[in-house]
C-alpha cells in the first residue's frame, strides 16, 4: 500500500466518527422527533437507508435562452404520461417536502432511472442542510421515455453531522413547483 492510499484511508476513517447515514429504525425514529421531515410518508417507499420519493404531475422544460435568462415552458402531466425527450433538460419537483434541521439530506441514484436512461444532475448531492421542503431537480434523458406523475424516482438518504451549522436561508426552499435559478433574472 502506498503512503497516498494510507493518508487517504486514515482520512475516510477520521470522517466516519463525524458522519454516520441514518438506517431506516433511525429515520421512522427522528420523523417521530419531529428532527427529519419526510411528508407525505409511506412507508412502503423506505428502504435499509434511505427513502423512495415521488414526482409530481408539474415539470418545466427548457426551451431556449434569450440572451440574458433561460426560457422554461410549464408542462402538467396527465395521469396518462408525458414523454421527456431527449437531449433536452427537464426541472421536476418532488411530492414529498423533505428536509431536517438537524441531519443532510443526500440524493441517491436509483438504478431504475439508469435503466430508463433518465439522469439527474447531481453535481451537488447533498441538499440544501437543515431545511424541509419540496426539491427541483434537474432530468436529462439520454432517450426518448415516458414517465407519469407520482411514480417513485429517486432516493434520499440522511446524514447525521457531528458539527454546528447554519440554517439554510436562501430562496428556493419556499417553492413547491419546479424553480429555475433566481441567480440570472
């Protein structure tokens, strides 16, 4: 073993104390503390680590840019399925609001997405910390597919943090639709 994998599995092991993922006892258990936020809950949708959330029937798609902000066209899903297509960029909204003031929240791939072809960007995985609401996310299918409102996408899984923090202020946690950046106005 070479000293840089040493120093980097020394690190892992000192942020474990700091970080732990809430099992699925734990997460029922801090819904009931009122510390995690997961509404509506089923709980047919949790998982060993993680929680099953839904999409709503509201999504925005891009449609072209004009020179100073992008342009976003507002789509209601029938219950009857709408076709994403591909090449162009979706903002969705979950159903659930979910959130915590006291653990992070982590989006997780969920391999039925994979093989749909649909992906989410993910550059920044862990949530907005210590906020609850509903989450825009942003869907790029990589083919032509149909999706319906309400069905189960992704995941989110919650962090326990070992260290203080502020409470997240910004805009976008007041939203229950699809939300395009409030940075280009």
């Amino acid at each position: 073993m070479t000293n840089n994998n040493k120093i980097i599995i020394l690190t892992i092991l000192k942020l474990i104390k700091y970080i732990m993922i809430l099992s699925w006892k734990k997460i029922i258990e801090e819904i009931k503390n009122g510390n995690l936020t997961i509404e509506p809950f089923d709980i047919k949708q949790l998982n060993t680590n993680s929680y099953n959330y839904r999409l709503a029937s509201h999504l925005k798609v891009y449609d072209w840019f004009d020179w100073e902000k992008p342009i976003f066209k507002d789509v209601e899903m029938p219950e009857t399925g709408y076709t994403l297509k591909k090449g162009y960029m979706y903002l969705w909204v979950t159903i659930e609001n979910i959130g915590s003031t006291k653990f992070m929240s982590s989006l997780i791939w969920n391999s039925d997405m994979w093989r749909l072809w649909l992906f989410m960007q993910l550059s920044a995985n862990m949530w907005h910390i210590w906020t609850s609401h509903s989450w825009t996310l942003e869907i790029y299918p990589t083919k032509d597919v149909v999706v319906y409102p309400w069905m189960i996408a992704w995941k989110v899984s919650f962090w326990d943090k070992k260290w203080d923090a502020e409470l997240y202020q910004w805009n976008y946690k007041n939203f229950s639709k699809p939300q395009e950046s409030l940075l280009i106005k």
